[in-house]
C-alpha cells in the first residue's frame, strides 16, 4: 500500500482476522501498527467448517470456541487421556451441527491449552491458546502442510539416498525452507561445481512440484547429519512462534 | 592417456581442508597440484597425488566424498607465452574448457598445465600434434 501510496489511514479497516497459519505476537504488533487495524486470529480447520471454529476476542488473548457447535477436549497425544484445563496437549473436536459428516472426538493434532476463566470480554466459551506445535510430524511452511514423509519419497524417486534435513526459519515474515542433503560418491561424478549445482536444481525442482514450496537445497558432507540413538532428525524449525 | 585427479567434496567449514590434507599427510601421499572450486555453499578440492588408489581410500575411510576423474595434463616451459600457446591450440581447434590449474614441477623444471575440457579425444590429438605432450600417469607416480 504504501508502495502505491495509499495512506493506510484512509482506508477505514477496522479489523481483520488472520489464520490458516500460525503468526506471532510480533507479525500482530507490526499488521497493527502498518495497518492501522486491529488483528485478530481465528482458528478452524477444513474437516469441521473451515475457518469458524473459535476467534478472537477483543481481549486478543486465546481464541473462544464456538461451543454451540464444537466440543472442545485437549488429550494426551500419547494415551488419548484428556488433560485439565491448562495443560498443553492434542485439540479434538466433537462436532454437534455437522451432517453427512459427523466428527466425535476427532484428533486435530494441534497442540494447544484450554482456558475456562472469566474473560475481560465478558464471553464464556472456553478459550484455546494458539496452536503451538503439531502431535505428527506435519509443518505449515507459508500456511501449506509439508510432511518429511514427502521430501523422502522425491528423494527416491529421484534414485538418492533418503539422509536429508529439512530446516525451516522465518525471514521477513516469510516461512524458508531449507533442505539438506547428504552426498553420496555418485553425485561428484565429474567432480565440476556445475554437475552439483545441476543436482540441486534437479532437486529442487522436483520438490517444488511435490511439495508446491519451493525450498533451497544445500549439499552437505555425508553422515554430517545429526542423529541421536542412530535415529535421524528430520526437521529443525528455527521458526519462533 | 590420461591422468587421474582427486575430487573432494567440501563443506564450507573452517578447518575441513585440514583435515583432508591431514588424512593424506598421515597416509603419506604426497600432493602435486591442487585446487579448489568454490561456491557460496561448498567447494570441490581437486588434487593430483603420485598414489590415486591409496589417497582414495584414505579419503573414503575418512568419510570423505571422493571421486576420481580424468584430467588431461600438458607439460609446458616456464617462460612467458607458454600457457597462452595450449591456450590457442585448443581455442582454435573449438575445445571448452571446464576447469584447470597449473603447477611447477622440481625436477625438470616445467609447467604443467591440469585441464577438464568438454572434448577429450580431439583435444589430446591437437596438442599432440600443436607439439604440447600430454602428460602420463607414470610421469605422476615419478614426480
């Protein structure tokens, strides 16, 4: 806006709600203050209704869940055994409105806190702190999910060894994704920089298809990957949310 | 005939050339020309050594990625023109360069010129023929 010189106090927006991927208190600071709005998060998930689930108030602290329409529990991702009020865990949603495709007790595997405490606001639906972290191994890289599970299967499929690393960071605001990828003998075939320089983009190419991100490759030295108790760590996000 | 060089793979991290060179050292290969090809992310060490076999597994003992690749190998004088001579020999007759590095041997006090070029064959013909020697792997091992 500002790049097209439109005053951003001329526009009258009073708020907006902004979901589908986790933003932190710093990205609410910055809307608001560039904006001139207020920013709210809003949480919903498309197997239920989409967007819709729970909201913020103008408290902007945790987000009240329609419990008209949605019983909300936070279990212990390990035994299935809800957890008090509190205490992180897996957010699972009973749906009471829904047709054709009802939802008991299903498994967002966001990991959140509910809070029954009286809100300042003056609403007394239970409210869920931002998800924090997912129970499977899923990454929201600019609101779209990835598995390691998916960067795998490109690197076989492209005839590589499955020893990669998938670093995710935050610059800008904008979600950046790093994949690392351990060198094997036949990829120095040649031994020229352009050989490699090829793979890379070879590789990045067909994540981009897979994934539709589309990471940066480095090329690493073999077995310079971290592993602990032999079993590979797949995912270092360095993301602060 | 061509002659054979060490590509090293090479992280951009302080102290791995060390350790490379080290392991090398402590299998007692000793090394005559080497150079490295660098990008923002890492770099490729190409080495000429009088023993490929023993070097190469030293290096994939070590953990190291290693490959080996042919290399042609001009003996040139150590005068001013000379390399600007292969240089034409080979512009002339359309052969690409990819990569080279140069290095000055003891003994018979010439230039030796370590080149990676898009044409092989053709290229070995044309120096023969322009008068540059291609290089022997025994002359290497004799260095």
């Amino acid at each position: 806006m500002r790049d097209m010189g439109i005053d951003p106090s001329s526009i009258r927006l009073r708020a907006g709600f902004f979901g589908a991927e986790p933003w932190t208190e710093e990205m609410r600071q910055q809307i608001q203050t560039l904006l001139g709005v207020k920013a709210y998060d809003i949480y919903g998930l498309s197997e239920t209704c989409g967007p819709g689930v729970a909201f913020e108030c103008t408290e902007q602290n945790g987000m009240h869940i329609n419990e008209d329409f949605f019983y909300a529990e936070v279990i212990d991702p390990q035994t299935g055994k809800p957890l008090p009020d509190g205490e992180y865990g897996e957010l699972v949603f009973t749906c009471f409105a829904k047709q054709a495709l009802p939802l008991i007790r299903y498994r967002t595997r966001d990991i959140c806190a509910l809070s029954r405490e009286k809100c300042a606001c003056g609403r007394t639906f239970v409210k869920m702190t931002k998800p924090r972290g997912r129970s499977d191994d899923m990454l929201i890289i600019r609101g779209i999910n990835v598995f390691p599970s998916q960067v795998e299967s490109v690197l076989l499929s492209l005839g590589m060894q499955p020893n990669y690393l998938l670093e995710v960071d935050r610059v800008n605001n904008l979600d950046t994704l790093t994949i690392k990828i351990e060198m094997t003998p036949d990829m120095l075939v040649g031994g020229t920089v352009r050989g490699l320089e090829a793979i890379e983009r070879r590789v990045a190419s067909a994540m981009q298809s897979t994934l539709n991100i589309s990471p940066k490759i480095k090329l690493v030295e073999p077995k310079s990957l971290p592993r602990s108790e032999g079993k590979a760590t797949r995912v270092i996000d360095k993301r602060k949310i | 005939m061509k002659i054979q060089q060490l590509s090293i793979f090479v992280e951009n991290q302080i102290g791995r050339l060390a350790e490379i060179t080290r392991t090398l050292a402590d299998s007692g290969i000793d090394i005559k020309a080497f150079s490295v090809a660098d990008t923002s992310d890492f770099g490729i060490l190409r080495l000429i050594v009088t023993d490929n076999e023993k070097a190469y597994e030293a290096l994939s003992n070590a953990g190291f990625t290693v490959t080996m690749a042919d290399v042609i190998g001009v003996g040139i004088t150590d005068t001013p023109g000379a390399l600007a001579s292969v240089m034409e020999c080979l512009g002339k007759n359309g052969i690409s360069i990819e990569y080279l590095y140069a290095f000055i041997a003891r003994e018979d006090e010439k230039a030796y010129v370590i080149f990676n070029v898009d044409k092989w064959q053709q290229a070995e013909e044309v120096l023969t023929k322009g008068g540059f020697p291609v290089l022997q792997p025994e002359q290497v091992r004799e260095m």
